[in-house]
C-alpha cells in the first residue's frame, strides 16, 4: 500500500538534460517520459513574458531569443544571481532550477498521480551551499527533497541494482571496485567507488566543470564556420540566431557520427550557403584534445584512490556524451577492459536516485533497507571528510 500512495522518485537534475525516474510496483526503477514523450528533458527555461516554458520548446527559442533563455543554470547555483539577466529580469540560479522541478513535477504527475517526495542528484564536488541550494529549489518546486545524493553514486546504485547486489545477501562479500566516468553536455566527472555488500563508498572523485559534449559542438561549429569563410568571407558566427542554428546542426551531425561513419552539415547566412561533409576520424582528430583532457583526470583520479587499473572491476559510463565511440575506445585504451554499458547513460543517475527514495520511504515505513550510502546523507550536510587512504576531501560521510 505504502509504494502505491507514495511512488518512490529520483530525479537526475542535469547541467544541460535532466531526467526522473520512479520505482515500479516491483521496486524496479523506470525512467518516465515526459509530455513531450521523451526520457530526457532539456534543462532550459525561456521567461517569455508571463509565459515560463521549458524543456525542449525553450531549448529551440535558443535560436531566436536567445536573450530570454536560461540554460546551463545549474553552473551558476551557489551564486547570488544567474550570471545573465533574462527580459531584463535578473533571478537567483535557483528558481531557474526550481522551474524545470517543476516542469519535470508536472509531467511525472500527469503520468503517475500527484506526489511529493523526491531524492534529488548533484555533482559529486557540489558543496553545502550548493546542495542547499538545491534543495531550496525543490522546496519552490513544491518537493519534499528526501535526500541529496552525488550523482557518480546514484549511478552506481543503479550498476548495483542491475547487478543483482542491492539484494540483502549480496550475491558476493568480495568488494567490488568501479570508475564511474560521467561526460554529459556541459560536464566532466570522474569518480572511483567502492561497492561493500550494501555499502556504497566514494575512494576518489574529480572533474572539470568547463568540459562536456558542447564543447565537441563548438568544435564543429568552428569547422563549419571556417569553411563558409573561406568559400564567401563571411563568418556566420557574427548572427547569434545563425550561431544558434549551427551549433544545433553541428550537435545533430556529432550524434549522428556516433552511429554511422559520416555527416552531412549545412549552414545558410545573408542568402549563401555551404555544406561541410564530415567524417568519424575527422571528427574525432578535430577533438582529441577535448578527450586528451577527460583521459588525463580519470589517470588521476585513479591514482588519487591509490588503485591501478587491474584493481577495477567495472567501468561504468554516464552521460549523453559517451555514445561517442572514441570515449569507449580510449577507455578501452588505457583500463584494458570494456566499459559497462548495462545500464543505460542517461538514465542510470535517474534511476539510482529512485532505489535511493524507495529505500528513504522503507525506512520510513520501518521496512528494513538494503543498501547504504557512505558518503552522502542529507542529515549529514555540512560535513566534509577526508579519505585517510587518499587525502581526498569527501563530503558530508
Ligand atoms: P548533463 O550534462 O545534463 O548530465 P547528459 O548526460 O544528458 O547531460 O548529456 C548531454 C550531452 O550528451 C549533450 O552534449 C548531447 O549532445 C550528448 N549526446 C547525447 N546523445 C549523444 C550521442 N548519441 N552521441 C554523442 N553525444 C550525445
Ligand atoms: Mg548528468
């Protein structure tokens, strides 16, 4: 009865996709759709006078009012404002934040009745003010936030659950060692977990806030914009809406390079028009310093858990961005083993978050949980700790 009126929800609230996911009747997490139908909402609010949308709608007005389109929110929360005025309007990175809670409350209501009660995900290196900070804005979105917890975890949780190793009696008692590299659209993160039976335990975590697939975007968008240069000394970057439709059309053309060998981009400006053919080795040369970047702080990371390669057992990827074939491959490159892909990279975070309610309402309920966090627990903001083993700041342990 209790899971019937209480639906156990997780909500992955991402820099640039955000998803939510709930556990079934059978305490197997689900990722909803929302109403546009799809698993993943774009994390972007366009203030269009009185009118707030969000989601994909307002991801395309990007490309024509751009000035009244918040995107990327999440960078700034802990800041006192959003770092652009929107409509001349200046709002704390927060209430955008709680916007799209809310866009992500509705839809899920619409589909599993009304609820309230949500764990919430946030970087692994977000601290106090910023977990508060989100907290805040599920408050404004009309959530009770259950738990904040670090979204490399969430995923392992989600690995965990897939893995048969959630159960009370773990299937094994030998600890199990996993890389959790996380490449979204604005993000980079690392981090090196421990699996103890029920015990969830961060060894090392890093990352670059400055790093994710939007990046590989403006790659290409800068490909395609020197070659319009060339062809008609014109630089169709000087148009923001021209701008905004290349870098839609050169994020296109990077997804469509993940599942075949070659793409096709256009760009039309002041009535001339180009097309830049682009093949999978093209692209990846054009960005292998991006990737360069991301294999040097896992290498780290590694080292700062005081593990080699052999010692992990699993890696597991998460984010939009590694469907990119040439992140697979260097990681095949430098750990030796093949990356875990059996839970899927942009619902894996979601989903960890939901077991992680539906073991907050158990233990509500008096229901005996069956697994434990060792380094988040929302009764434990505002603690930082240190690994002995690694000197690594955890938070909140
Ligand atoms: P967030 O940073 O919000 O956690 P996601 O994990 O959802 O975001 O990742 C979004 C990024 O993933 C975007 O840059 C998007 O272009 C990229 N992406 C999604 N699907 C693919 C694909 N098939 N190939 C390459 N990149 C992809
Ligand atoms: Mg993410």
């Amino acid at each position: 009865m209790t899971t019937r009126s209480t639906p156990a929800v997780g909500i992955d609230l991402g820099t640039t996709f955000s998803a939510v996911a709930r556990l079934e009747e059978n305490g197997r997490p689900v990722t909803l759709v929302n109403a546009e139908g799809d698993r993943v909402t774009p994390s972007v609010v366009l203030f269009d006078g009185d009118d707030v949308v969000v989601g994909k709608e307002a991801l395309k007005a990007l490309a024509t009012e751009a000035e009244h389109v918040a995107e990327c929110s999440k960078r700034d929360v802990g800041h006192r404002v959003f770092h652009k005025a929107l409509g001349g309007k200046q709002y704390p990175p927060e209430v955008i934040e709680a916007w799209i809670l809310n866009k992500l409350r509705q839809d899920a209501t619409a589909q599993i009745g009304p609820f309230s009660q949500v764990v919430i995900t946030v970087p692994a290196y977000f601290d106090e003010v910023r977990r508060k900070a989100t907290q805040d804005a599920g408050y404004m979105a009309g959530f009770e936030v259950l738990d904040i917890i670090n979204e490399p975890t969430a995923a392992a949780v989600a690995f965990g659950f897939q893995q048969g190793l959630l159960a009370p009696e773990p299937s094994s008692d030998q600890p199990v060692k996993i890389l959790v590299y996380d490449l979204g659209g604005g993000t980079f993160d690392v981090t090196v977990m421990e699996i103890r039976g029920t015990d969830y335990v961060t060894l090392a975590t890093d990352g670059d806030v400055q790093l994710g697939g939007y990046d590989w975007d403006q790659r290409l968008a800068d490909l395609v914009a020197e070659g319009f240069i060339r062809e008609h000394l014109l630089d169709p970057r000087e148009d923001p809406s021209t701008a905004g439709r290349v870098w839609r059309d050169c994020e296109g053309a990077k997804q469509t390079l993940s599942s075949r060998e070659k793409a096709t981009i256009p760009c039309y400006y002041q009535g001339r028009s180009s097309r830049v053919e682009l093949r999978r080795e093209q692209f990846e040369e054009a960005t292998l310093d991006l990737l360069d970047r991301t294999r040097f702080t896992t290498v780290q990371t590694l080292r700062a858990a005081g593990l080699e390669w052999p010692q992990i057992d699993r890696v597991l990827l998460v984010g939009g961005s590694t469907r990119m074939p040439m992140v697979r491959k260097m990681l095949r490159e430098i750990s030796g083993k093949e990356a875990d892909t059996s839970v899927s990279a942009d619902e894996a975070v979601a989903q960890g978050a939901a077991l992680r309610a539906g073991l907050m309402l158990a233990k509500r309920h008096r229901k005996r949980g069956t697994f434990h966090i060792k380094n988040v627990n929302s009764h434990s903001l505002g603690v930082v700790g240190v690994n002995p083993k690694t000197q690594q700041r955890r938070n909140g342990i």
